[in-house]
C-alpha cells in the first residue's frame, strides 16, 4: 500500500489544483479516488479513528474510469469533472448505497431517486464517493447525544484532537478537514454546517434557503432546511455552490432563485476587503459561547484587524434588535414532525411509517438504536400534527420579522452594510431562521490547538458579497493548517 505515499503531494490541493494535475495527466481520477480510499483506510477507519465516513460507493473507482476516458474523448463537464465529493447521511442517491440520517431503523433504505443537488452533481462530472456521518436524524433524536454520533455510524471525532465536533454535519466537515475528500455536502437547519466548519477549520457555506434544491433530503424543517459546500478553501466551496444552485420545480423555495446561473468563482476577489463595509458584532451572551471555549477574544479583535487593515470599512459593535429576544421553537417542533413523518410515510413498507413506529422500531432495540435515548423524537412525536395551528402560524411569521425586519436587514440597513461579521457561530440560528446565508472561515487556533472561525453574513441571496469578502479574508490570512493524523 506504499504505493499510494506518492500522492501525498495531493493532501491539500484544491479543486483548481486537482484539475490541473488531472488535465496534464500527472493523476488520474481513479488514481485520485483510490487515494482518498487509502487515507479513509488508514486515518478514518483504523490509526486515529475520525469515523466520518458512514459509507463507500462501491461504484466510485469504475464511474472514475468512465470520467477519465471522458476527458480523454470529450473534454470536461465542469471544473467538478472527476472530482470526488462525499454527501451527508440524509442526502438521497439512486445506486448502491444507503440513505439512513444515521438511524438504525432505517439502516436498509435504499431511495428509489437522487435528490436534485445529487443529479446536478452527477451531470457536472462529479465522482459521489460515499455518505459521511451525522448526529442521528440531525440532532432531532435526543437532547443528550453528542454531536456527530449515529447509531448506523457511531462517533465521529474532531480530527485536530480531542475537541468538540460540531454537529449535525459532522462527518462532512471532518472528512474534508482530515483530507478525505476534495469538498462534501452538508446539510442546516441551524448551525450544522456553520458549527462544525468552525470546530474543523474549514470553509461552510449556508446558503439562502431556496438557493440549493432540498429535494431528495431527509427533512427537519420546512422553514429553514438547507444543503451547502463544505471545504478546506473559499474557492473550493464557491466551485461547488455553482454546482449545487439551481431552481428546481418541485421545490418551491427554488421559484425565487435568480442565481441558478451564477458561477460563483468570478466572486474571488484578493481585493475583495477593500471598500467593503463590515458590521461587527459583538453583544454575545457569554454563558452560551464564551464558558464552552466557543469565543476567542483575541482572535476575534486579530480578524476584526485584518479587516481594517486591508481596506474594508469597520463599523464596531453594531445593534441586532432581536438577537437576544426570547425565540420559541413551536414552529420548527411541528414542522419536524410534519415533514419527517410525511418522508416515511413515502418509504418502503418494510421500513417504519410512521414517527411512533419508529420510537416502538427503536424501544425494540434499544441496546444498538438507543445509546443516548430518544426523548426529543418522543418530545416532538406529541406535538399537534396540524401546520394550521395557531403557534405555528404566529410563531412563522414572527420569526421572519423578528430575524429580517428586526434583524440581519434591520443591521444592513441601518450600517450601510455589506455584510455582518460574528465570531464563530455566533450568528447562526438568527441566519437560519431568516432563511439567510452566511460562510464560515478559519479565523486562527486557540492556545489548547482547538480551532476557531470567524461567520460573515448577509441578506437573502448575498453569496456573491459573502463569497468575495470572505476570500479576500482567507487570501490575507491563510489560517488553515491539516491536521496531523500521523501521531
């Protein structure tokens, strides 16, 4: 197996890199998918154990070939033609491999489909080489488990150490930052790609909710769910988002996407700091971030320097009326239940139907299903199936004013802002409710060696402002470091 040292000059490279090399013949697409196989064996599988991969395309190497010789013949598709891309846990695939969110009960499902963002990768060339793993049903399964388990996957580990790992798009963010892959999907809705982009030191995108199809996703919430980039660079994470985008007619969040056709690289600007107007934020309620090693305040203030220093206008410590107001989660409980009962009653029959047969599938067994129980399923099970009620109505409506018209456009409007800087993930569920992108970005290590990341953000569909700026930030700084496996 010596044989595979030889591309560890590949362990970083990024996308443009890749086609590069691919382009002059110096690699292979299936040499480049069996490297990554190599380094899953080695690092994820046995050595450290990082755990983040839940599954392997057993068609990965011959789908490889078939892109190689593509490229000998035709050409290439896009800049992802023989790139591999490894999905989260509760993204549909119509191939050898399973869709469970983690789930034990739903170990054997196999979908009849590809979720749209799936075939839209396979039509730009991309190689699907597996399924990373999630916290269980994405983290709707029980108020104690850690993030990033599954009972199908168990734990995954934060490949920089013995350090949080962010959930719910665990394995995603770890297999990227571990070298496991070039970039993954991961999946929000609130803080599960942004969370673990931040604990892995890498680059997470959250898109505006509509920007990316959610069709052929394991549902959480209807309101707020989202799939996005996860990658070591800014660059990278813009090539997939192009790839992701698009509108897609069975979901109606994508009617109102006019950035279907955007090619999100001309946004990587080095000079992209320059002129930018940058609110910062800074009123953090220091119990929930700062005591659990979340904040940083010297590496905030080193970043909020960088900023100023490269020519972006810094308007310090800026109000967001709503961030501290007092949120309810009614809302997103009945959706929860509403959608993930609706996405079992569609499969098989051998398969649980419904959310109770689901807890009574998971009581029966309790000894593999149940390590850290199932309270919050059962908690959100009881709730009113009815999206008619009078909590949902209200709390709907209140959330969007309270988190755009009190909130992320309130601050834009009244700074004159581009976009909105918060330490770590500290803006996240305010984003999320709005239905607001943001893009995590390594912003530097703490002195224990845990990572730490900064969260610009903006308005509905201001990925290309996100994208430039935050490159500029990466450009300027170039924080990143690969963790060291080989201990």
């Amino acid at each position: 197996m010596e044989h595979f040292n030889k591309f560890d000059y590949l362990e970083e490279a990024t996308i443009f890199e890749l086609q590069d090399t691919l382009q002059k013949e110096k690699v292979t697409s299936r040499e480049l998918v069996m490297y990554y196989m190599y380094r899953i064996a080695m690092f994820d599988q046995s050595g450290p154990m990082i755990n983040s991969i839940m599954e392997m395309n057993p068609d990965a190497i011959f789908i490889a070939e078939a892109l190689d010789q593509e490229r000998k013949l035709v050409g290439v598709r896009s800049l992802l033609h023989g790139i591999p891309v490894l999905l989260k846990g509760n993204i549909e695939t119509n191939d050898k491999m399973h869709t469970s969110a983690g789930a034990l009960a739903l170990e054997n499902h196999v979908s009849a489909k590809d979720a749209f963002l799936v075939q839209k990768l396979r039509e730009a060339g991309a190689i699907v080489l597996g399924k990373t793993n999630m916290t269980e049903w994405a983290n709707g399964m029980s108020a104690s488990m850690w993030a990033g388990y599954s009972s199908i996957g168990g734990q995954t580990k934060n490949p920089y150490g013995d350090y949080f790992p962010g959930g719910s798009s665990t394995g995603s963010a770890a297999s990227v930052a571990a070298n496991f892959t070039s970039v993954a999907v991961g999946t929000e809705t609130s803080a599960s790609i942004l969370s673990p982009s931040i604990q892995n030191a890498i680059v997470g995108i959250k898109p505006t909710v509509g920007l990316v199809s959610r069709s052929g996703i394991i549902p959480w919430s209807y309101s707020q769910d989202t799939a996005g980039p996860m990658a070591r660079t800014v660059a990278d994470a813009a090539i997939l988002l192009s790839v992701l985008s698009g509108k897609d007619e069975s979901d109606p969040a994508t009617w109102k996407n006019a950035s279907s056709k955007l090619d999100y690289t001309a946004c990587l600007d080095e000079d992209g700091l320059s002129k930018a107007t940058i609110g910062i934020f800074r009123n953090i309620p220091p119990e929930k971030y700062c005591d659990i090693g979340e904040y940083d305040e010297k590496l905030f203030n080193d970043a909020v320097a960088i900023l100023k220093g490269s020519g972006a206008n810094v308007i310090d410590e800026i109000e967001i009326p709503s961030f501290n107001r007092g949120w309810e989660y009614n809302k997103m409980n009945i959706e929860f239940k509403y959608s993930v009962e609706r996405y079992l009653q569609n499969t098989p029959s051998h398969l649980p139907n419904t959310l109770q047969e689901l807890i009574e599938w998971n009581e029966q067994n309790a000894e593999k299903a149940l390590k850290y129980g199932q309270d919050a399923l059962k908690y959100r099970s009881q709730q009113e199936n009815q999206l008619k009620s009078l909590n949902y109505i209200l709390e709907s409506i209140s959330d969007l004013y309270h988190s755009q018209n009190m909130g992320i456009d309130h601050a834009i409007e009244k700074y004159g802002l581009d976009a909105i800087l918060f330490p770590s993930y500290v803006g996240a569920d305010l984003c999320a409710k709005a239905g607001y992108p943001s893009i995590a970005v390594p912003a530097g290590f703490q002195d224990s060696g845990k990572a730490f990341g900064i969260t610009f953000a903006g308005t509905a569909f201001s990925e290309p402002t996100l994208i430039r700026i935050a490159y500029a930030f990466e450009q300027k700084t170039k924080h990143r470091r690969m963790p060291n496996l080989k201990q």
